[in-house]
C-alpha cells in the first residue's frame, strides 16, 4: 500500500501535472512536495488540504484512509 507522499504522486500522475507543477497550483514554494517525495518526510496537513481543495479530492483518499 502507498503512503500518502506516494499517493500524491499518483494524484499527479492522474491529473496530468508534473509534481513542480501541484506545487504552483496548490501555492507551496518550489520544493515543497518534491523534497518530501525525495526525502520520504512528512508534508504540512495545509498542503493536503491544498491539494484536496484544488484537486477535489478527500484527505481520506489522499492517505488512503477507510472506514
């Protein structure tokens, strides 16, 4: 199973955005999401909630989270 930084990979990837281009969209600064994809670190739960607003995607989708 991905974790979530995987999982926002796969979002861009379904979008059709490259990872510096989620970055643009969701306002974070040049860096910000591909540092904790390199890295394999935590992100700021604002961005995810960048992410989920900008892309209309749930945070539970985005960590994978099921009830």
């Amino acid at each position: 199973m991905a974790n979530f930084i995987e999982r926002i990979q796969i979002i861009a990837q379904i979008e059709g955005v490259s990872i510096n281009e989620m970055e643009r969209i969701i306002g974070a600064s040049k860096g910000v999401l591909s540092r904790a994809i390199k890295n394999n670190t935590d992100i700021q739960a604002k961005w995810l909630f960048a992410i989920s607003d900008n892309f209309k995607i749930t945070i539970c989708e985005i960590c994978l989270v099921r009830f």
